[in-house]
C-alpha cells in the first residue's frame, strides 16, 4: 500500500508524541529527531510490505490457470503467498 509522505510523516509525530506522553520513556535526542527515525522506521516498513505484495502477486500472475482477482481462489492464494514471503524473512 502507498502511503503519502504527508501521512508518514503524521504517524511519525504521533509515535513521537506518544513516546514522550509515557513516563516509562526518556529520549537521550531531541523530539525532532526521534520523529525522523520513526519516519525512517515507518518508510522502511511500507517498502518491504510493497515488496512482500509485489512477490505474493507475482506468484499468483504465474499459475498456470488465470487467477482473477477478488474471487475467493485468489484471495487464499494471496494470503498464503503473503504469509510465505514474510516467513522468509523471519517475521
């Protein structure tokens, strides 16, 4: 899924602002930089789920058998793929 910068960088300040709500949580940078990482973090994230989507429907492409999207077939295929291409890299 493609996420705007405008909203990665908004779930970054809320994750940066949530962190300095906790008492548990000292920051040893300063706030603005904690946000940087996050976003960091986030856009990290949303790249390798973009690449665990492109492989789960690649696989699907290549079935013999023309897999429309939506039906139910495919949607069980999706999943398993999915689940497949995370369990490769360890999540």
């Amino acid at each position: 899924m493609r996420i705007s910068r405008d909203k990665v960088n908004k779930l970054a300040h809320t994750v940066a602002d949530t962190l300095a709500d906790l008492n548990e949580v000292g920051f040893m940078e300063d706030r603005n930089t904690i946000r940087q990482e996050a976003r960091k973090a986030l856009e990290m994230l949303l790249t390798e789920e973009s690449k665990i989507d492109a492989a789960a429907r690649q696989k699907i492409a290549s079935q013999r058998k023309i897999i429309l999207e939506g039906s139910q077939e495919w949607e069980i295929l999706y999943r398993k793929y999915y689940n497949d291409e995370v369990k490769k890299l360890g999540i």
